[in-house]
C-alpha cells in the first residue's frame, strides 16, 4: 500500500506544480489554493509511504515521478520546448527510478 500512497502523492505534485505554475507568483486566488491543498495531501501521502519504505527511495520516486509528470505537463499543455536532451534528461530520471525500485532496500 505504501507504493500507491507514493505514487499518488507524486501524481499530487506534477498537480500542484501545475497550479503553483497557474497561480502566477500566487496573485491568482483558485490557482494558489489548489496549490497548497495538493501539496499537503502529497506530503501527507509521502509521510505516509516513509513509514515503511526507505526516505532516499521514497524520496526518489516522490521527486522523479513530479519532475517527469511536470515536464510531461509543460511540452502537452503549456507548449514548452521538446529538445532531444531535454527528453534524454527524463529518460534518465525514469531510469533511475527503475533502479530505485527494484533495488534491495538492505544494506550490501
């Protein structure tokens, strides 16, 4: 279960990075309170998964899935630039957290 909190909570931060986007330096009421409201149910849900998962790898895949998903987000709906390194970058992040999964947790 502390997987799909993990997932959720980094599926919670590609939202509100969104809106913290939206919100425009947080002038813009709506955009600002979808903001903090995503973000204390995506911390809550990362406290959550780190009662039983390691923080470097709960951490990992809570950053890795919102930089992916934010960067995903802004080529699909605010227009921003595909470079081929920029694509590259995510490639490597989404392997990273591959290996971070499947990593044993224990100590070598």
């Amino acid at each position: 279960m502390a997987w799909v909190y993990l997932v959720i909570a980094g599926l919670l931060e590609i939202v509100w990075a969104y809106f913290m986007k939206q919100s425009a330096g947080f002038t813009r009421l709506w955009p600002s309170v979808i903001t903090f409201v995503t973000m204390g149910m995506s911390f809550a849900l990362l406290s959550i998964s780190m009662k039983t998962l390691p923080l470097g790898t709960a951490y990992t895949v809570w950053t890795g899935i919102g930089a992916v998903g934010a960067f995903v987000v802004g080529v699909i709906w605010l227009n921003e630039g595909v470079h081929p390194m920029r694509v590259a970058a995510a490639g490597l992040i989404i392997a990273g957290l591959v290996l971070m999964r499947l990593a044993p947790s224990t100590a070598v």
